[in-house]
C-alpha cells in the first residue's frame, strides 16, 4: 500500500526552479495539485513540516493529508517535531501504516531529531441542514438492498458492533417491518420504554440502542400490513424515538425499492447508504436498483458491500468462490461507486445471529469479523470525503505571500 505521492517530471521543473514569483499566495491547507515537492533545505518551521506533510496522500482517498485537514496542532521544540493525525478508525491497519508514513516523511527534513505523531478520532457529523429530525445523530446510514437473502440484517448488526468497538456511540433502527430480526441477532428481550409524552425510549444491547417493529408484535406473529400503516410505523420511528447522541445510526432498510424505502429516504436525515449484495449475478442487477432510488432521493452511496464473498477451506485455507469471484467489485465500477470490501462465507456468522452474539463480537479474530471491521472502516471514510466535499473539513488554513 503506497502513501507516498509521486513526482512528475513537471512537479521536479518546478522544485528546482526556486522560490514562487513574487506576491505568489499558497495556502498551507488547500488543494495540494501542482504543490512541489518539499525543498529538504532550510530552517525547520511549521510551514516546512506541513510541506513534508503534503507528500503522504491518504490511501483511500487519494488525497494528502494537509489537503484534507486531518494534521494539526503541529509542534516544534529543537529537533523534535509533534503532531496530531485525525483518523476515522483506529482499528483499521492502515492507520498504522499512515501514520509511519506521515513520521518518515517529517524525519526526512535536515535537523529533525524525533516525531511525535497523535492520532486523534474525531466522527464526521452530518449535514447541519437535514438534523430538524433526529438532531443528536451525527451521521444516519441506510443499510440497504435491492432483494432479500443477502445477509443485509446480518450486516446492518455486525457493522454496527464494529463501529461501537471504536468507541463510537451507536444505534439500530430496525426498519424490515415484515421481517424484523435484529433484536434476535441482539440477544434483546426487553421492549422499549413509552415515555410521558408519547416519544420511545429504544432498548440497549452490547451497549447499542435498538428500536424494531418486533417489539411491537406477538412474537411469530406474521405483519399483515398495507403500505400506508407501515408507512405510519416507519414515520412514527424517526420522528418519536428518543435516541440521545449518536454517532452513527444504522438503519436496516427492508429489501427492495417500495413506498417503505421511499418513505425512510425522504424522512430520515439519511448520511448516506450503504449497499449489500451476494456476487452472482441476480442479485447484481438489484444493486443498480437500489442505487437508482437513492439517487432519485438525493442520497449519496457510500458504496457497495459484498456477502458469501468466498469460503475458506478448514483444511488446506485455500479460498473458494463458490457463487462468482469479484462480482460485487464489478458493478460497484460499474455504477461508479466505492466497493467497501467482501465478507466471506462462515457458519459462524448464521450461528451468531441464532444465538444472539453477532461474529464481530463473538469471534472477533475470524476472518469475516474482519471483512466486517474493514467495510465498517471503509464507509467511515466514505463518510470523510463528503464531509470534505462540502467544504466543512478543513479546520484552519494559512494565506502567506511568498518572498
């Protein structure tokens, strides 16, 4: 994995050729193209250490870190240089290979004794714009597909242990009204609470908050509902439930396109989405549905996430593609969006929803508790980039004439 942004021939002209033009105005947070590479000459300053900065681009986004204002709080004390690297999640093995990054290329500047790098977490929040509902949540996810049987409950659960093991406050709405069954993914048996003043009060497990139609039903008892009663119970479920502050908020969408996934897209104050499909091909033709409707509905993809990916053979280790090798990467290219990663075939995973116990928590050295981290890591820092696109990133930014 390179952090290292490379040289053209142009960027080397235009190091070489001195200092700017006189009244040339650069800025020490802004777009980082056609920036040169750091001259290693001259005394060591603030300015030079964010210029050594600017040759480490983030690996998923493609962008330097200044660039995307995750350093700050640069420091300088003799030869020993410190500072602080946002990161959206601290499990992700990445993070570690940042930060080398970010510490070698400080240390190559002359003079630079020690580095100090910080890694601080700090959660995106969501549009100001759009928190009129829901307004302690931070960052609302859709957890969607375009049929059922692709394992998006099982994925809705584990994402979000995954993202309460970073130390992030999160909550379940389970929307699947005919089919609720993330409280027995959860292991919950406690109903939610009905406050004074009509709101609810969401059950808790494994320290995430938790509101489901199943709650409300006679358990095994199908939900003969129309479309306009669900409606009411979805709207009843976005605007009366109490969350409290939450980072993320997960929203397990029933399968398919229908006035239940319109109404959730047009009334949550939906973050962005999150699509789960298998790699064969019939679910791949839902996926461009799914994508559709969030488009028509101004929500943006985060990207796309594939289950029943592979299986690993007990025996030799050796992975197997028993539907179709590399489909949902495929048609996540294909729709221009990001392909979140691939989780892999494990009993285990069906075992853990029986039991309550999602395999994130249950065995959280299994590979697929892996893929799940990975995907949770990668939709963070889809949810990154669209803070920066709206221009909300960059925490401060310096205007200097160049002499």
């Amino acid at each position: 994995m390179g952090f290292f942004k490379k040289r053209s021939a142009k960027d080397g002209d235009a190091a070489s050729s001195g200092s700017a033009p006189a009244g040339a105005m650069t800025s020490a947070a802004g777009p980082s193209a056609g920036v040169p590479a750091p001259s290693l000459t001259g005394s060591l300053t603030e300015r030079s250490v964010i210029e050594c900065l600017r040759q480490v681009a983030h690996p998923a986004q493609g962008r330097d870190v200044i660039d995307l204002g995750l350093v700050s709080n640069i420091k300088i004390g003799g030869g020993n240089v410190s500072f602080d690297l946002q990161i959206a999640d601290a499990a992700s093995p990445a993070t570690a290979e940042l930060k080398a990054a970010c510490a070698a290329a400080v240390g190559k500047f002359p003079g630079v004794g020690h580095v100090s790098v910080n890694m601080t977490s700090k959660t995106r929040a969501g549009d100001e714009a759009t928190r009129q509902v829901m307004p302690q949540v931070k960052n609302v996810i859709a957890i969607a597909s375009g049929k059922g049987g692709v394992g998006k409950s099982t994925t809705a659960v584990n994402l979000a242990v995954a993202l309460k093991q970073t130390g992030a406050s999160v909550g379940i709405l389970d929307a699947d009204i005919y089919g609720p069954s993330v409280p027995t993914m959860m292991n919950i048996e406690n109903a939610p609470r009905s406050m004074p003043d009509q709101s609810l009060e969401p059950a808790t497990s494994l320290g995430i908050r938790l509101i489901s139609m199943a709650f409300f039903m006679p358990k095994n008892q199908a939900a003969i509902l129309r479309g306009p009663m669900v409606s009411g119970y979805v709207t009843q479920f976005i605007q009366r439930v109490v969350w409290g502050e939450l980072d993320y908020l997960i929203i397990d969408y029933p399968p398919g396109t229908g006035d239940i996934q319109l109404t959730l897209s047009q009334q949550a104050p939906l973050t962005g989405a999150v699509i789960v499909t298998t790699p064969q091909e019939v679910a791949l033709a839902d996926v461009r549905r799914a994508v559709s409707m969030f488009e028509t509905t101004g929500v943006p993809v985060l990207g796309v996430c594939e289950t029943m990916s592979y299986f690993i053979c007990d025996q030799c280790e050796k992975r197997h593609h028993i539907f179709k090798q590399g489909g949902g990467e495929a048609i996540a290219k294909s729709i221009g969006v990001p392909f979140l990663g691939g989780v892999p075939i494990d009993p285990r995973v069906t075992e853990g929803g029986d039991e309550g116990v999602p395999i994130v928590k249950g065995y959280p050295d299994s590979p697929a508790a892996s893929a799940y981290r990975e995907v949770a890591g990668a939709a963070v820092v889809q949810l990154d980039i669209l803070e920066a696109e709206r221009g909300n990133y960059l925490q401060s930014f310096q205007l200097e004439w160049a002499r």
